[in-house]
C-alpha cells in the first residue's frame, strides 16, 4: 500500500492499495481510502486511518452491479474527455 501525501481541502491525506491478479498480471481492484485527520496523537491517527481501509475492503469483490456503474462512469468520463478535445 502507498500513502499519497498530497494535501486537498477536503480529504487532506490519501492511503491507496492496488490488488494485482497474478494471472492475468493486471490491476484486479483500486482502493481510495481518503481520511480527513484531525486528530494530532498517531495512534488516533491510524486507528481512524486502519478503519476507513476496513471499511473499504468490505466493498471487495465488486458486485457485478458496481462494475457495471463502474464502467458507465468510465464511458461517460472518456465521452467528455474526447468532445473537449479540438
């Protein structure tokens, strides 16, 4: 897992992890954890930190329903990209 320590206004720290199928040696799964920390003692930090990847996990695997939003997004996402471009 890799921490991205970019800061935004609303989601000041971002933890990433990348789940490889071996076989098909190609991402499997993407996971975006992003916690607001407020909290200054470290062990409030990855406690609240430890808790938001959890609960993302649960997520995993995708129903066969978010996949399919997923790809919906992504369509809409490439539609807007290519009319934008001259």
């Amino acid at each position: 897992m890799t921490v991205d320590r970019r800061r935004t206004p609303r989601y000041p720290f971002v933890a990433v992890a990348e789940l490889i199928d071996e076989k098909a040696r190609d991402l499997a799964w993407r996971l975006f954890a992003r916690v607001r920390i407020i909290q200054t003692d470290p062990d409030k930090i990855w406690k609240t930190a430890d808790s938001n990847i959890k609960n993302a996990f649960k997520r995993y695997p995708p129903s066969s329903k978010d996949i399919e939003a997923k790809k919906q997004q992504w369509a809409k996402e490439d539609a807007s990209k290519k009319s934008s471009q001259p």
